[in-house]
C-alpha cells in the first residue's frame, strides 16, 4: 500500500479505524481463547495452566448420542431454509420490478414485504407460538374442518415448517432489496430492444433479468452455503420445548446448553471450532466450484 496515499487521504482512514479496531477487538482477538478446545478448561487454572488433552473434546463430541442429532436437525433446517428461502426475495425483485404500469402499488407492496423484518425475534415467536396454540388461528382452523385443536409447536416435525417459513416471511420482502438494487442497474435499452423484438414480460425475466442479476445471486448463494450449520440460535431457542426437542435441538442451543447452563467450556468450544471449521470448508468448495463453472466467485 503506498504510504502517500494514505497521508493524502489520511481522514477517510481515521473515519475507518473505529471500524478497524471493533473487527479486532470481536473478531481477531478472541481467536486466542480457541485453545480452551484443545484443553480441560477450568476457570480456577485459566487458559494457560489448564492442562492439554488435544483432541479429546472432538472425539467426545463425536461419540456423543446427540452428534447426529443435531448435525441432522442444523442441516435439515439450512438446506430447507436456502431451498425456500433463497429464490423467493428473487422471485419478489422479479414481480416487483415488473409492475412498471403500477408504480404506486409496487411502493405499497415494498413497504407491506419490508415491515415484518424490523419485528424482533421475541416477538416473532411470540406470534409463532400464538398462532399454533389450540387457541390459536392454526387451532381454530383445525377445528372448523373438523379437526382437534392442539398445541402445534409441540408436533416435533412442524417445528421445522414453523421456523423456516415464518423466516421467510420476515426477510424476504429485506432480502429482495439487493436484487432490487441489482436489477435497476440492467441497461433501459435492453428492454426497449426487446419490446420493439415483440418479447414478453417473462420472456424479458427469462432473457433479461436472470442473466443480468446472476452473479449477485451466485455470491449471495456461496455465502448462504458457508453458513450451512450456523442456524440461528436465538429463534430456534425460543421455539424450543420438551416435546420438539427431537427436531429443533441444533448446534447453536447444543453449544449454550453444554457450555453456558453446564459449564462444559472446552467441550462447547471443541463443538464451536468444528462447527466453524466445517462451514469453512463448505465455503471453500463452493466458491471453487462457482469459480470453476462461471465467472463469480468471492476471491
């Protein structure tokens, strides 16, 4: 980097070091604490003095009765949640950016799509847990087709619908905004080109739209794959109880519950490090993967 640069432009580097030094702070210094996953942790003995055991909390962890648990129940609920919930903000961005004839519709439809990501995940579940109630509206409707009203959230295999989709609905109408932003940069000329060719509006998505939206949505895909296990722990925590905990007992819940309420440090952090460590690999891979069959990739 050249020094002179730098003094030229001197202020925008201090308006970037507040920045720079959080990323240290709670990005880069508490790499020094992943040793407690190669030891027996005790806080009494501290990091340094707790003796060394290697690879013990891994094979612990991988010997465990809930290993397969919750790596079945963490993948389950991503790939379900990319599956859905990847091409629907793109399917939104489409729709929207087709109401060319409707503009004051479209503003109404962004901002009803918009508002239920600014609702909080307390209150999200909160609402979840309403509505799936035996005196809820899922209750109710049961009980007018001649069903039994019944608590649904305790049905282990709605768990997982309950979660994704209710997701869905809170960040698709945020997650379109990108693809939105994506596609008011195609090129006007483009669709009056194809309008004078007699193409349709789809065929305007199809030849237009997707080809030129692609590469936002290839790097948004390798980022949502390297965050494969990392399912939300505050939602799925919240939507937990006895009877779903077949289902919705993930890595996240899986590392507070051993770590913080048992005091299980090196075992959480063993489980906290292979956690990351899988997801960077998956990340890898699709990256070279998408660098290999097109032109985008992340590096």
């Amino acid at each position: 980097m050249d020094l002179r640069k730098i003094t030229k432009n001197y202020e925008l580097y201090i308006f970037l070091l507040p920045a720079v030094i959080l990323t240290l702070c709670f990005a880069y210094i508490p790499i020094y604490g992943v040793q407690i996953a190669f030891k027996n942790y005790t806080p009494a003995k501290g990091i340094w003095a707790s003796p060394w055991v290697g690879l013990e909390q891994f094979y612990r962890f991988f010997r465990s009765y809930q290993f397969k648990i919750v790596i079945t129940n963490t993948l389950y609920l991503s790939v379900y949640g990319i599956l859905v919930g990847f091409p629907l903000p793109i399917i939104l961005a489409l729709m929207m950016n087709s109401m060319t004839n409707t503009p004051r519709f479209k503003q109404v439809l962004q901002t009803i799509t918009y508002m239920p990501y600014f609702i909080s995940t307390v209150v999200l579940v909160s609402m979840v847990t309403l509505f799936l109630s035996p005196n809820g509206l899922f209750g109710q409707l049961s009980q007018f087709f001649g069903g039994t009203a019944k608590n649904f959230l305790a049905d282990p295999p709605v768990f997982a619908h309950a979660y994704i989709w209710s997701g869905v609905w809170q960040g698709m109408g945020w997650g379109s905004i990108i693809y939105m932003a994506a596609l008011s940069s195609i090129d006007p000329s483009l669709y009056e080109a194809a309008t004078v060719d007699g193409a349709s509006k789809f065929q305007k998505i199809v030849h237009i739209d997707l080809p030129c939206i692609a590469p936002t949505c290839i790097i948004l895909l390798i980022l949502s794959a390297g965050g494969i296990l990392n399912v939300g722990f505050e939602k799925a925590f919240l939507m937990q109880n006895n009877l779903n905990l077949s289902r919705s007992e993930v890595i996240n819940t899986y590392i507070y519950k051993v770590g913080i309420q048992s005091t299980q440090y090196s075992f959480s952090a063993a489980v906290g490090l292979f956690n990351n460590i899988i997801n960077f690999v998956i990340l890898t891979a699709v990256n070279w993967i998408s660098r290999k069959f097109s032109e985008t990739s992340l590096w």
